[in-house]
C-alpha cells in the first residue's frame, strides 16, 4: 500500500482512465487477467502511486510495457525469473 494519496482505478474518469488502459494495453495477452494479488499490495500499489499525474504513469510504464511486447522472444516464464532475479537483488518483497 502506498502511503500517498491515490485514486482507486474503479473510480478513475477522463485522462487518468484512458491512461490505466493505455497501461494495460502494452502487456502481452497472457496479462490480461485480474492480478493475483490483492490492490493494495505489489505493482497495483507501485501503478495506484503514479494516479495523480496521469501523464507520468503513461509514460513511466511505457517503457516497462516495450520491454514485455510479445514481439521479443521472451516467453511468460523469462519475465517471472527476470523479475524475481530483480526483486532478489533490490530486497524486495514482491
């Protein structure tokens, strides 16, 4: 959880909307579904802390979203052992 002010995806309207789904449209098919964890924990909160400058979470996770196009020859598998590697290596916890 962040321990700024957000705005809850649900209740977002005009730039801050169509930004979560330009965010979201960047990531391969395979992450289409609902997050595994709950949304006040991991990227959901990291994604949540960018609500109140749309601009900056569009282009903060653009180029997170170029690094997961399914145009590379990364599968689903070398994204979860690329970030687990990363999250060992910063100490973090998800």
């Amino acid at each position: 959880m962040t321990w700024i002010k957000t705005i809850v995806p649900d209740d977002s309207d005009g730039p801050l909307k169509a930004a979560l789904a330009a965010q979201r449209a960047l990531y391969p098919k395979e992450y289409a579904g609902p997050p595994a964890q709950p949304a006040s924990a991991g990227a959901n909160s990291i994604i949540a802390s960018h609500s109140l400058i749309p601009a900056a979470l569009e282009h903060a996770f653009s180029a997170y979203g170029a690094l997961m196009s399914p145009d590379l020859p990364l599968e689903r598998r070398h994204h979860e052992m690329i970030a687990t590697v990363v999250s060992v290596t910063n100490r973090c916890r998800y």
